[in-house]
C-alpha cells in the first residue's frame, strides 16, 4: 500500500470545505478551555464569581435588579441551568467556550467570503485574532460583550453579501442582530449605529426595514434601562465623577498595550480592504476610545472598553496587513510562504497563550509590565477572578472558618472588600456580608456595634478607628480577620 504523501493530506484538509472550520473552531475551544482545566476547582473572571454565578444561583432574587441591566444573556443561561438542571458553573464554563469558538468561526468565514483569502489565509486570520489580548480578555469575564460581539460579527457578515443574499437571510440577520442589541448596550449602540450606515451604503428595502425593527428593539431596551444612562449622564457633568484610575497616562498606555502590535499592518489592511461595514465599528470604537481627551477623568463612557472592542476589530484588519504582506512578499524571512506565516503567528501566539495560562505573578505575560497602568482595567492573566487562585483557595478556608459557629455565631457581620462580594454571597452561611467604597468611613459611622472585618494582607486598606477594641482571630498566608468592638 502507497503512502498518501504528508504534503497531499495537508493540502487536502487546507483546500476542503468542512476540515479548516474544524480546525479553526478546535484551535478556539481547545485555547478557550485550557485556563478553565488550569484554574479548576476555581472559576476565572471578575464577573463570573461577583455576577454570574450569583445572579444564575439566586435568579429570582435578582430579576428586579438586573432586568433593566440588558439580561438577555445571563437570563438564557439561567434557563439552560433550570431546564437541564445542569450546574450555574458548567453553564457559564461551557456557554463561553463555545461563543469563543462561534467567534472564530465567524473569523474565518469573513476571511472566506469577504476578503476572498484561500482556507490556509483564513486559518492564519482566525488564530491571529483569536490569540489577540483582547479577545482573550473579553472573553474572561465580559462573556455577553463576547456573545454579542459574535452575533454582530456574523449580521455585519451577512450584511456585507447584500443584495445577493434571499430575504430569508435578511430575517436571520435581522435576528442575529436584534439579539445582540438585547444582549449588550455597548455592543449593541456600536451595532445599531453601524446597522445605520450599512442602510446608506448598501441600500435596500428589506434590509431598511429590518436596520428600522432593530433600531426600535433597541430603542426600548434603552428606555428599560434609563436609570442607569441616566447616571452615566450625570457624571459627565459631575465634579463627583473624578475617578483616578481613569487618568489619560493610564489610558494612553492601556491603548498602546493593547494596540502598539496591530496599528502597523491594521493601518494596511484598513487601506488595502473593502471592508467597508466592519470599518464603521472600528472607528467607532476609536472615537469611544479617546472620549477622555474631551471627559478627562471620568468612567462615564467607559474608555478603556472601547479601547478593548477598538483591539478586536484592528486585530481584524491587523491580520488582513499581515496577509497582504506575507503575499505580496513584503515580509520574506524565508522562501517558502507558510514559514513567513508561521513567522508572524507565532509570537502573536505566545502572547496570546501567556496570556491565557500564565500564573498571576508570571513575567512573560506584556501585561505585567505595565502593571502599574493598566492593572485596574482587567487582569495581568486569565489565571484569575477577583483575587487570584493561590488567594481563591485561601479565602474559601477563612469562610469555612467563619462558618463553624465556634468561631462566629450565626448573624455575625463581616466586613470586607467589594471584590469579594460573589465569593461571600456563595459560601457564606447565616451570616451577613457588608461591604462599601470605603470600609473606613463607614467603620468610623460607628453603626456597627461588633463585626468581624476579613483583610486581604497584601493590600490591607481598611483603617480600624481608635474606638474599636480589635482582636486577630485568624490569619493565614493570604487572610486576616479582625474581631472588632466598638467602645462605647
């Protein structure tokens, strides 16, 4: 029997059909559900443990907070929890990797059938974008920025192919893009604002009709939620709206963090594509990301999110440079074309993966060097929630030790950060938990007769007033508890 020649099997799965969307998507799950294996037993992501998990366990409880929050989202995965009485954890786990690897797919299929590029060029886009900071990030714990943001992939897609495409995929897109406007309110205003421009540049009545259902679906979602635009409103014009963390130094290098690598060639393919409908988001998102030159010092537009949606599409475009490069051997490290490709992914994917799997104190992650400037955006790596694992696992031992009613009696008060709300709210038992901006000024209300105050001892912040009597009652490598009095 002839041996099939390995060159004839790796042309036959680049040049089929089915084989480079198995791969894409494979490559997307496998890099998805690694820091999830890595961080077993503990979850990953800020909003994971101090929404998700919270909200899904006790979803009735929530429903008149978060229903003026766009819930579509985290309602869908409540009522896969319910329906396939599967756990909050594994629902949340699961959903995410496989937006992620819906998102690659629809990577590749804009390369496909946009950009025209063969299957191996569409492979290398989709890995180039999926192993960009960014996305990474999103897809840690803004895990309905993520589906919305594949949702709107896959409309502008579709979009891109009018007229050519039935009225039937018109109703798809329209759908598609109606659930992701419910999913997300920044994604979905970046959405509807580019719904709008694509009715200008590929006019048509069906698609019209549709941009206008969705417009208005959005529209209502805004006025459900018009307390909390409301307030963003009113900081803008707030001198209470100062936030130090949103200062233009942090800023400036969060952008070039995230973007320094993609500009060059992002530049390229913004130039050399015809991409017109994913141009729009993209300078969207450019003007979001520089909305602290004319509202300096304020979250109210959420910059650094912007920044973050401003990566991904760049990244698209990015790699689309990269291409045009490679083949029109601009980029000629070697003579055959698939090691340049190799040359230019390769580091791309070491970022991408120590991103993704390195320990919180490790020094390969680009991250950690700007530590300083970017740490209050999103994590220094995906090995994290919002404390890292190593203080995960110690946390959960100090509320097993605040659970054993020899040590607090049930109705006790603990006091501690705000980051540890989710934690406390899933394990803690027959107690309660109390936290604020600031623990010291609400210590010093002297409201609280006797608490328990719970410490991080790496970044203790809270400040005991003189007129409480305090004693340790328990310290570990990572927690302290204080058993506070107050004297009368």
């Amino acid at each position: 029997m002839n041996k099939v020649p390995k060159l004839q099997i790796a042309n036959s799965i680049t040049n089929g059909k089915k084989y480079p969307y198995l791969i894409v998507f494979s490559i997307a799950i496998f890099l998805r559900l690694a820091p999830e294996i890595l961080a077993f037993p503990y979850p990953i992501g800020y909003d994971v443990i101090n929404y998700y998990l919270p909200v899904i366990k006790n979803f009735e409880d929530y429903w008149p907070t978060i229903s003026n929050q766009f819930p579509f989202y985290v309602s869908l995965l409540s009522a896969i929890s319910e329906v396939f009485h599967v756990e909050p954890r594994l629902v949340i786990s699961a959903s995410i990797i496989l937006v992620f690897g819906f998102f690659s797919l629809a990577i590749f299929s804009i390369g496909r059938n946009l950009l025209r590029l063969d299957n191996l060029q569409s492979i290398f886009l989709s890995i180039f974008v999926m192993f960009q900071m960014a996305v990474l990030r999103t897809s840690w714990d803004l895990h309905k920025d993520m589906f919305a943001l594949t949702l709107t992939f896959f409309s502008l897609l579709l979009i891109s192919k009018i007229p050519n495409i039935s009225k039937k995929l018109i109703a798809v897109t329209a759908t598609l893009s109606i659930v992701s406007v419910l999913a997300d309110r920044m994604i979905g205003l970046l959405l509807s604002i580019t719904l709008v421009g694509s009715s200008f540049v590929k006019w048509d009545r069906d698609l019209a009709i549709a941009v206008g259902i969705v417009i208005v679906i959005f529209g209502m979602s805004l006025q459900a939620n018009h307390d909390n635009i409301g307030y963003n409103l009113k900081m803008v014009g707030s001198n209470n709206s100062i936030n130090v963390i949103y200062n233009p130094i942090n800023l400036i290098v969060l952008f070039l963090v995230t973007n320094a690598f993609l500009l060059p060639s992002g530049i390229l393919g913004f130039i050399k594509s015809k991409l017109i409908i994913f141009k729009i988001p993209l300078l969207i998102s450019a003007i979001g990301s520089f909305t602290w030159i004319i509202f300096p010092n304020t979250s109210a537009f959420l910059p650094d999110r912007w920044i973050v949606i401003f990566s991904i599409f760049l990244s698209l475009f990015s790699g689309y440079g990269f291409i045009t490069l490679i083949e029109n051997r601009r980029i000629a490290l070697s003579s055959r074309k698939l090691n340049n490709y190799l040359i230019i992914i390769i580091p791309f994917i070491f970022l991408g993966s120590a991103f993704a799997v390195s320990p919180n104190n490790s020094y390969v992650n680009i991250y950690g060097a700007f530590h300083q400037f970017v740490g209050p955006y999103g994590p220094l790596t995906m090995q994290y929630n919002s404390i890292s694992l190593p203080e995960s696992r110690s946390l959960l031992y100090a509320i097993d030790w605040i659970n054993n009613d020899t040590n607090t009696g049930e109705d006790s008060v603990i006091m501690g950060s705000k980051h540890l709300r989710g934690w406390m709210e899933l394990e803690l038992k027959e107690r309660t938990f109390l936290f604020a901006d600031n623990n010291t000024k609400l210590l010093a209300s002297n409201k609280y007769g006797e608490l328990y105050l719970l410490e991080l001892i790496s970044r203790q912040s809270t400040e005991i007033p003189e007129n409480y009597l305090q004693e340790l009652a328990y310290k570990s490598t990572d927690f302290s508890i204080y058993r506070l009095k107050l004297i009368k």
